[in-house]
C-alpha cells in the first residue's frame, strides 16, 4: 500500500496570508526583492514624470534672460539640495532604464526562475547605484 503524499513530505510552516493589509500587518508584510524592484520602477517613471515639469520650467527660465540663468545656476548648483535632487534624478533615470531592460528580457520568458528573478533584481540596485556614483564623481 502507498504512503499518502503528505507522510512522505516534511511539513512546511504554514504561510502567513495577508488579505486586507491595515497598519499593522503592513509592518510585518515582507515584499521580494523582485517586487521591490518592480514597485521602484514604476515609482522611479512617476518621480521622472514629475520632476520634468519642473525642469523644464527651471530651462525655460534659464534660457529667457541672463538673470534667469545666473538664478537657475544659484538654485541649482549652488545649492547642496539642488544637486541632490539632480543626483537623485539622475538615479531614478539610470534605475528606470536597468529595471525596463529586465522587464523587456523577463517578458521574453528569461530569468523568470526565482534565483535568476533575485539575482537579476539585485544587479539592477547595484548597477544604479554604480553607475549613478561614476557620472556624479565624473561631473562634479
């Protein structure tokens, strides 16, 4: 006679299920590395999305008037904030860009394999976070 299938099996720990998440829960509730990354990339286009109004409005104001420009170069490079927000679009960019060439290759049915999806999540970080200290250590 055959053993069933759950005497052969180790018990696992039951998961925790999270269906109405409040408060509380959301303290607890752990995303993957590969969610985190998707959730970044959307949240990295909407900062884009945004911050280039108001870029563009800082270039039109730099190209009216001389004025306009030594204003747009005091807010901007004079001031520690302001090359933080840049440096900080600049990593939203770079980010973007990584996280949307793993998307294009995963859409393909590449690196859909938990490992591949992590590893592949990781070097997307890291090679931002690279690539975005290279060009500030360069331009500045």
């Amino acid at each position: 006679m055959a053993k069933p299938e759950s005497a052969i099996l180790p018990k696992a720990r039951p998961r925790p299920e999270f269906r109405n998440l409040g408060l509380g829960d959301l303290a607890r509730y752990r995303l993957p590395i590969p969610g985190l990354t998707s959730i970044s990339h959307r949240l990295s286009g909407i900062a884009m999305f945004v911050a280039l109004l108001f870029l563009l409005a800082l270039l039109q104001m730099s190209l009216r008037s001389e004025a306009g420009f030594e204003a747009f170069r005091t807010m901007i490079w004079g001031n520690p904030v302001g090359k933080l927000v840049l440096i900080a679009l600049l990593f939203a960019l770079i980010f973007h860009l990584l996280a949307g060439v793993r998307h294009v290759i995963q859409e393909a049915d590449i690196w859909m394999t938990l490992p591949a999806s992590r590893a592949s999540a990781f070097a997307v970080f890291g090679v931002s976070i690279v690539l975005t200290l290279l060009v500030v250590w360069r331009l500045w």
